[in-house]
C-alpha cells in the first residue's frame, strides 16, 4: 500500500535528476512513495522516459528543464514545478558541473559557471523553497574532494566548498521548519565519458579500498530523508577518503 510508504505524500524536486546519482536518487524517492519532479538540463528524452516509468509504478512524475547557470531561469524553476505539482516539500540539489581547471588558469567565467550551477543555483532554489513558509528538507550534494584539494578541479572546488558552507548557513536560517543537510559522495560513478577502469584505477586512494554504489547515495538520502533530528549535517559516502586529507590532482 502506497500510504504505508515512508516518503508517501511527499513531492520532491531533483536537480539533474534524469541521469546517473539523480536518476537513482530519483527512483529511491519514488520507490519510497514520494511524487518527483525530475529537473533535467539537456537530457529531456531521459527525464521523459523516467518520468513516465515512475508513473507506471503509481506515482506522480514531472520532467521540468532549466538551465542552472542562469539566475533568472533558476528563480523561475520552483514556482513551475509547484504550478504542476502543487507544494514541493523535498528538494534535492543534485546537478553540478565538473569541468578540470586550475588554480592559475581558470578564467573569471569560469569561477563564475562553476559557482552559478554548483552553489548560486541550489542557493536561489533553497531561498524558494524556504519561501513556501512551510516545511521541508533540502539535500546538497557536496564532493569527499572539499576537505582536501583537488588541484585540477579548481573551480569546482571553491563552488562546493561554498556549497558546504551555504548548507550549514541554509540550516542554521532555514530551522525550525526546514533541515538542511548534505551527501559528500566519493569514488562511486566515473566522470562522464570514462570507464569503470578510472574507479578501479582509484580505489586504493580510499581506506575501504574500493568504491562506492549509486545506491549507498540513494540510502543515505533516505536515510536523511526520514531521521527527523538531523540539520547543518554532512555525510560523507567515501569509503573513508575524506579522513585522508591529501592533495589530488
Ligand atoms: N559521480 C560521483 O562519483 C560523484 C563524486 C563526488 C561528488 N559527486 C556529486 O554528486 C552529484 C551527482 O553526481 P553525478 O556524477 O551524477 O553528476 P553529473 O553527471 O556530473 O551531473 C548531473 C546532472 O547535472 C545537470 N547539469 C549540469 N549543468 C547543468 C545546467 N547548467 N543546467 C541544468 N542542469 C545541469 C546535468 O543534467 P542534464 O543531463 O539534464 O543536462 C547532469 O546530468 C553532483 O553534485 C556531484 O558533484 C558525484
């Protein structure tokens, strides 16, 4: 029965959520009885198909585009899921970019890309949310990479270190109504366009020595989803690597 679901009667939005981790954080959700709004950039076809998988299973599915490094499109995002969905109690800021750049070569525009998707949008987004005046929960995805440095994704790494940052000033703004927290995932799927080879490649950077499954993702974002005492927290999925503190890159 759908009503003994944990997450039944719950809406989420999930940034990027049409591939990869989202897409099983997508189907995480959904299977624990939550309506999603499946927030996609440029994979239209695979939100679609997503969306009306998730429908088969009895839920209420949306696919909504929008381009994340843009402010003005971003204010409009939340309203418009709402207008389809009604209210949205969950959000997921999921999307991110992950482009290489250094320190001494990255250009202003792309600090500024990096910061837009990856910290400006899930900011403007939980602004939103906390604007319904009603409760909720966000979820930040952040990187195992923050307590480090990852010198060949400079960029990307001020973005969720501020990201981080944003989290524990989200929860502390947002409480009582609204818990603010967020996953630090490791090694668990390779970049885009690389083999399972650049996992096996890395898994001895990690204490446990191996790497992760979308699915330990998709459990802690239940888990955080469902224990209610919880806010201004960061779980690191990692298989130990962010108590190593090493430089990568
Ligand atoms: N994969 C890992 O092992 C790993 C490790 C550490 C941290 N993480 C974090 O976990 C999260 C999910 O990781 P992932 O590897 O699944 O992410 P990903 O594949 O790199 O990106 C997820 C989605 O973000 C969306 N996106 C990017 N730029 C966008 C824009 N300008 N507008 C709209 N959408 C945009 C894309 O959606 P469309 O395809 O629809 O365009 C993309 O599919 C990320 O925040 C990542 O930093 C992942």
């Amino acid at each position: 029965m759908a009503d003994e679901l944990p997450l039944a009667g719950h809406t989420a939005l999930i940034t990027g959520g049409a591939k990869r981790l989202g897409r099983v954080v997508t189907e995480a959700l959904a299977g624990a009885g939550a309506d999603v709004c499946i927030h996609y950039g440029r994979s239209a076809d695979d939100a679609a198909e997503l969306a009306g998988r998730v429908r088969g299973w009895g839920r209420r599915a949306w696919a909504v585009q929008c381009d994340l490094a843009d402010s003005e499109e971003v204010a409009r995002l939340l309203p418009r899921a709402m207008e389809e969905a009604g209210d949205i109690d969950i959000l997921i800021n999921n999307a991110s970019i992950f482009p290489e750049s250094t320190l001494m070569d990255f250009t202003e525009n792309d600090l500024r890309e990096n910061i837009n998707v990856n910290a400006l949008a899930p900011l403007l987004l939980g602004r939103a949310f906390a604007g319904r005046g009603q409760a909720g929960h966000i979820i930040n995805f952040l990187d195992t990479r923050i307590v480090s440095y990852d010198k060949a994704h400079a960029a990307y790494h001020l973005s969720k270190r501020m990201l981080f940052t944003l989290t524990r000033m989200m929860a502390l703004e947002f409480a009582p109504a609204i818990r603010v927290n967020a996953i630090a995932p490791g090694l668990i799927l390779p970049p885009e366009g690389k083999t399972e080879a650049y996992l096996e490649q890395y898994a001895h950077t990690n204490p446990m020595q191996t790497y992760g499954n979308p699915k330990d993702i998709a459990g802690t974002v239940l888990f955080l989803l469902t224990t209610g005492f919880i806010t201004g927290q960061t779980i690191y999925v990692d298989g130990g690597r962010h108590m190593k503190g090493a430089t990568y890159g």
